[in-house]
C-alpha cells in the first residue's frame, strides 16, 4: 500500500498537482487510465484504488483534506477465469490413486468415481446419504434446500460404490 501512495504522489508531483486539497475523482481517474495504460493488471488497480481511498481517509481525519475524492469511485470488476480443467491422463492418474484393497482407499475411489461420473461439488458428495444412492437404476439424489437433483452415475462409479459398501463399509 505504501509503494501504492508513494506512487500516486509521484503522479501528482509530476502533473503540478502539489496540492493534495486540490485533487479531485477527475485526478484520481486519470492517475488510474495511465496504470490500465502501462499495462496494470485490473486487481493492481482495484489495489490501488483502495489504497488511495485509505489515504484520503486517514488525511480527512488528520485534517489535511476536507473532501475525499474518492467517494463514488467505482472499482472495476475483474474477470473471473475459468478454471483450468485435467487431461485425460492426470484423470486416470488421480483415479488410479486410491489403494482399493484397503477400507479407506476404496472409499476415496468410490468417492473420485463419483465425482468424476457426476460433476457434484464435494459439499454434495459429503451430504450425501445411503437413502440418496440407488445403485440399481444407476442414480444418486442430490438434495440442497428445497431443490432435488436425480444425477445418473455410471457404471464406474456405481460399481466403485458397490465395491466399498460390501467390502469396506460396516
């Protein structure tokens, strides 16, 4: 946040401006299209941002300033990246993880088979329940609220099931 300011006075120092009462949002807005234009990523402006809005505050307080410039500035919304999805092998890699002869390695294969044959969050795979599981018709219910989802499951996966709830669940 420091090298954030020290940044921005630079700026101002460089535009005459040598008054910090004398900025204004038409200032800051401009100190901020030259970062987009030097190539700054939009969290680093967002970062800026909130580090000049800490700054001005903490000068209202101290009263240097009587106005803060950067109320009603918006910060922009950054993208949101799609996350980056396995290969065909690192999947086969991560299913042939699990040592199936042990109790808990064939629960966490039942487990990988499942999500991978269903696409459910964990936070369903954890609710899930035994009266959830239809192992003959080859589905699963997912319930969250008041919402009910019927997810087909695969032969994979019910048979990694069906393995783990006869040999290694009590």
């Amino acid at each position: 946040y420091k090298r954030d300011i020290t940044q921005y006075l630079t700026y101002l120092k460089n535009n005459d401006v040598l008054n910090l009462s004398e900025t204004n949002k038409t200032t800051i807005i401009t100190y901020l299209i030259e970062l987009q234009n030097n190539g700054k990523a939009v969290s680093t402006i967002s970062r800026n941002i909130a580090s000049i809005r800490c700054f001005y505050q903490f000068l209202i307080q101290r009263k240097i300033v009587d106005h803060d410039p950067t109320i009603k500035l918006n910060t922009p919304k950054s993208k949101k990246k799609l996350p980056s999805i396995l290969t065909l092998s690192e999947i086969d890699l991560l299913l042939r993880q699990p040592e199936e002869q042990t109790p808990k390695g064939a629960r966490d294969k039942a487990m990988l088979e499942l999500l991978y044959a269903t696409g459910i969050r964990v936070s369903e795979l954890i609710s899930l329940r035994m009266t959830d599981i239809n192992l003959e018709l080859g589905y699963i219910k997912c319930a969250a609220g008041n919402k009910e989802r019927i997810i087909p499951i695969g032969t994979l996966a019910a048979r990694a099931i069906s393995y783990y709830l006869t040999n290694a669940r009590s």
